[in-house]
C-alpha cells in the first residue's frame, strides 16, 4: 500500500526533495497534499504533476485564482488552512519543511492526530518541544528528524543502550565566512550570507547558518529530542559536510555517520523508516572521504551560536522570545536595515530585557512570540547602520 504523504512547504529546498524522493519511489508514496507560500507558478506544476486532494496556499487571492484552474482539488489558505490540512484523516505522514515559527500549529496538529512527521523545521522543538512531547505520547504520532546532525543522532541511537552513551556530536560547515578570518563581518552582504558553500538552503537559514545561529538552535533542538543534557552537546566544525553527527561513548570511544551533503539522504530516511530507500543518494567515493577537517568553533566572532544555549539555561519563555526576535533580525538584515553583526547584539539586548513567563499551552507560545517581536522591531527602529 503506498503511504499517503503530505508535503508542508512543497515549493521549498525540503519540500522539492522530498517531492523527488515521492517521484522516485512512487510505488511506495501518493501525494495527496502539498502547501505553499508565494511560489503559484511552481505550485500550480506540482499540481499538474503529482495531483493532491488538498492544497494549502498563504493568500486568499491565490486559492480563489488556482482554485479556477484546478476544480477538482480542495484548496483552503492562510494559517488556518495549514492546521486544517494537519488533521484531514487523509495524510498518513508529512513531511514538515515550512520554514520558522509559522511551522508550529500544523506541526502540533499533526502530532495531535497521530500522524508520522519528517520534521525539517527546528523552530517548533526550539519553542514548543515539550508541547510536541506531549501531543506524540498522547497520540502515539511518529516524529522523524530530517536535520542531517540530527537525523544522524537519531540513526546512531536506533537500538542502542543510551546509557553508554557520554556525549553528542552536532557538526557545522562553519557557514560562507569561518576561514576568512580577515573578514570584517560587519561589511558582508545579504548576498554573501546566502550563499553556503555545501547546501542549498533558503535565505533566512542560510543566514542563520552564516550567523551559526542554526547550529545554536540544533543544539536545544538535540537536547529535546534525545533528552541530552545542555552540556553533553558537543559542536565540531567541519568544512566538509560529510560527517552529520557523531556520538562518545563511556569507554572514550566514538562513532560517526557519514554521507554527502545532500538533503535527500535524511529525508529519505524519515520518509521510508523503519526501512531505508535503495539509493536515494549517492555512495561517498573515498576520494570524497580522504581529507575530514575539524575545529572548534569561534564563540567570540560568531556569537549567535552561545544565545540559544543561554536561552535554555533561562527558561522556555527566552527560547521563544530569541527565536522571534532572530527571524524579525534575520529579516530585518536581508532588507538591509541592520548589519550582519547587529543580528546578534539585536537578540542579546532582547534576552537581557526578557522576563521569564510560564508556558503550559500553545496560547502562551503565541503570546511570548509576538511581544519579543514588537521588543525587537522597536530596538532595530532605534538603531543606525
């Protein structure tokens, strides 16, 4: 029987590997959903091509114009629309590649309804982890990561007693700017920030992978997922993107897991678990393999990477607030209204004034989340470049 997928940001870098994936092995997956931001002319080709039951668009507009040319899909739109598709009965398991906060209530909803999620988006355990907890234990929902440092924790730990495990590995490519150590980073550009040296990403990750504030957030994304204490998280640079995650063991021995930097890997993976899919990326050759370079990152010049770590230290309320206030920074940098380095001092002064709150329902998620953005939308208005 094939699965009956849903593809949450089908238009995106997750989404369009996921529907390659969905194109090589369609004798094993039916697409029957698939949501989109602004992308109508790629979305409208995924329609034709793969014809979903469900779409899921952000404007009104949009649905009342493919609505036209599609008749026989049911096309809903906005936030609400995305939550909706969550709980059609239809989907067995979603892949969940919608970027940021606006992930959080389909990604809860699909953990409500017991479905198997590929989950690509961290923000959601950064800011709702306990509240994703919860909803999979009720519900018995699967939650697969397709983080590559993450998704390869996950591999390692399949089966294996975690008691002899000391430490985790996430490793980093170190972004466009770790070797230039002359770079003034205040002088980069939004350009510059986007484009990654290993992996094809969307602008606001791949500057979050420039700023390492991505690797800051993978770390209490692994400390929610694997229950690993804050300290017992490891970050390791490593240019070539080869080795995604690495475990220590009690006996001070280590294992690693290797593949090239294609998404499609991990993706695959969520997708066909249990099983793993034949091929869906390449074999390293040991040419690729013959030079692994390691380092520690620089905290002081990359600065981003420490707050999510304070954050956790804090409380939950502060890992809302700071990932609020990076997204409104990050975008804030791509329009040119703040320097890459003020990202970081933008958040700091956010934490600072952050007074901790209690978080027990999906409501207080919101509430955190839209006072740090107006704290941070006023701290940058205040601000010179």
């Amino acid at each position: 029987m094939k699965r009956k997928l849903a593809v949450f940001g089908s238009t995106g870098t997750i989404g369009l590997n996921t529907l390659a994936l969905a194109r090589q092995f369609s004798e094993r997956f039916e697409v029957v959903a698939l949501t989109a931001g602004k992308n109508l002319e790629l979305l409208a080709a995924q329609i034709s091509e793969f014809k979903p039951r469900v779409v899921v668009v952000q404007e009104e507009s949009a649905r009342a114009r493919l609505s036209k040319e599609f008749p026989g899909v049911e096309f809903l739109w906005g936030d609400q629309g995305l939550v909706e598709c969550a709980a059609w009965d239809g989907i067995e398991l979603a892949s969940q590649g919608i970027v940021g906060f606006a992930a959080m209530a389909p990604t809860l909803e699909l953990a409500r309804k017991g479905k198997a999620i590929a989950l690509a988006n961290k923000e959601t355990l950064v800011v709702a982890g306990s509240l994703l907890k919860q909803a999979i234990a009720s519900s018995g929902a699967q939650c697969i990561p397709v983080d590559s440092e993450h998704n390869a924790i996950f591999q390692l730990l399949v089966g294996r007693d975690v008691t002899s495990v000391a430490s985790i590995v996430l490793t980093a490519s170190g972004g466009p700017f770790w070797r230039d150590t002359d770079l003034d980073l205040s002088t980069v550009t939004p350009a510059q920030a986007v484009k990654h040296p290993n992996w094809k990403m969307g602008p606001k990750i791949s500057v979050d992978s420039a700023t390492l504030m991505n690797k800051g957030l993978e770390v209490v994304e692994a400390h929610v997922l694997f229950g690993t204490p804050m300290e017992n998280i490891e970050v390791w640079i490593h240019p070539q993107s080869i080795v995604h995650g690495a475990l220590w063991f009690s006996d001070g021995t280590c294992q690693a897991q290797l593949s090239k930097p294609d998404m499609k890997a991990s993706i695959g993976y969520a997708l066909g678990y249990p099983e793993r899919l034949p091929a869906s990326v390449e074999k390293l050759s040991m040419r690729q393999m013959q030079q692994l370079d390691f380092a520690e990152p620089d905290t002081a010049r990359f600065p981003c990477l420490g707050l999510p770590r304070k954050a956790l230290a804090a409380s939950q309320s502060h890992l809302i607030a700071l990932n609020g206030a990076n997204e409104v920074a990050v975008s804030s940098f791509l329009e040119g209204r703040i320097l890459f380095t003020q990202i970081s001092t933008v958040l700091e002064q956010v934490l600072d004034c952050h007074h901790s709150t209690s978080v027990c329902v999906v409501e207080d998620v919101f509430s955190v989340d839209r006072i740090a953005r107006e704290k941070t939308a006023s701290i940058i208005s205040q601000m010179s470049l």
